[in-house]
C-alpha cells in the first residue's frame, strides 16, 4: 500500500508526476513511460504512484486531458486575437496542432499508440473538452457580430481524422507532408464551418 500524503503533498506530488509524465510522454510515447522510472524521477515509491493513478493507462488519460485544458484555456484568454479571422483561427488550429503533434513521439510511431489508446478505452472526456472549447468560441464570436453555422461532431470527427494521419505521417514523403495537410485542414473545416460578419442587435457590421 503507498504512503498516506497529506492534501497538500498529494498535489505537489501530482503535479510533479503529471510534468515529469508529460515530459517522458514527449521523448518516449506511451507504450514506452515506466512507472518505475517515473516515480524515480519524482523521488516516490512505485507504491505511491497508485495512491494517485489506479493504473498506468488512468495515468496517461490524465495527462493528455491536462494538456488540453492547459490548450484551450490559454487559446480562450488569447480569443480577442482571433476575431478579425475567426475561420484561419480554426484553420491553423488543426494544422498547427496536427504539426506539432508529428514530431511528437508520442504519436509518430508504426504502431499508432496513442490512436490505440484511445480507441480503445472508449473515453470521451477530451472530445468533451474540444466540443466545450469550440462551442465557448463560437459563442464569443456570435457575440462579436460574426454569423456561425456548423457541424460540431463533423469538426471533432475531422480531428480525428487528422490524429490518424500524423500518426502516420512516416508513410507522406516529408517535402509534401505540410502541403498536403495544410490543404486537408482547408478543405474540411469549410465543409462543416461556416464564418462571416452578420447583423447583430439591429447594427449592420458588416
């Protein structure tokens, strides 16, 4: 059984488990976090990780949750930036999440772990997190004047989409890679998002 912490010792050490997790995430991938090694780095019994995870995979759940609050959240404070394009805004959302998540390790693999994971354990709490973080833009961008129409659950599904592809980016020849799904990115988001200046409260703003 792992040692009693006190409340503020269980967050100090959860949070130096989800950094020091994030961090093995990046450089590893998931198939390849040790417990072992993560409650090393953190200075903790492999006992203690357990009074705070109930196994590796709760763990790394957390984890990628924790990002995308942190994501969103920070993207939200920063919204006033976003209204003279509220269409690149989603735009660039996909690609440059898309690129930056192909030099992770914890999606560029054959195997497509972290697709793998998911698709396996049936969550749905970071899907729920981007349909929150979405419909809290769409919202501030109403109130800003601009008309929105939009298929939600097609956008997700594009992410999705999108996750596939960069956990396979191996398989695009490197010098096309960016062009081909900066063009994917396009395309799709026209589809199911739909963004221009309309009538609001009376006022033309167009």
């Amino acid at each position: 059984m792992g040692k009693a912490f006190s409340l503020e010792e269980r967050e100090e050490l959860q949070e130096k488990l989800r950094r020091t997790g994030l961090k093995l995430l990046a450089e590893d991938g998931i198939k390849n976090i040790s417990i072992r090694q993560l409650t090393s780095l953190v200075g903790i019994s492999q006992g203690g990780f357990y009074t705070f995870y109930k196994d590796k995979d709760d763990f790394v759940e957390d984890l990628f949750l924790l990002r995308i609050r942190e994501k969103t959240e920070l993207m939200y404070s920063k919204r006033k930036k976003t209204l003279d394009d509220p269409r690149g805004f989603v735009i660039d959302l996909f690609y440059k999440e898309g690129m930056h998540l192909k030099e992770n390790k914890a999606f560029v693999n054959s195997e497509s772990d972290t697709v793998n994971f998911f698709l396996k354990s049936g969550r749905n709490t970071s899907r729920d997190l981007y349909k929150d973080f979405a419909l809290k833009m769409f919202k501030y961008w109403e109130d800003n004047g601009y008309k929105i129409e939009y298929d939600l659950d097609a956008l997700l599904n594009v992410g999705t989409t999108a996750g596939i592809i960069f956990s396979n980016a191996e398989l695009i020849d490197e010098k096309h890679f960016s062009e081909i799904y900066r063009t994917f990115c396009e395309a799709e988001i026209d589809r199911f998002f739909k963004c221009k200046k309309g009538v609001i409260f009376g006022i033309n703003n167009e």
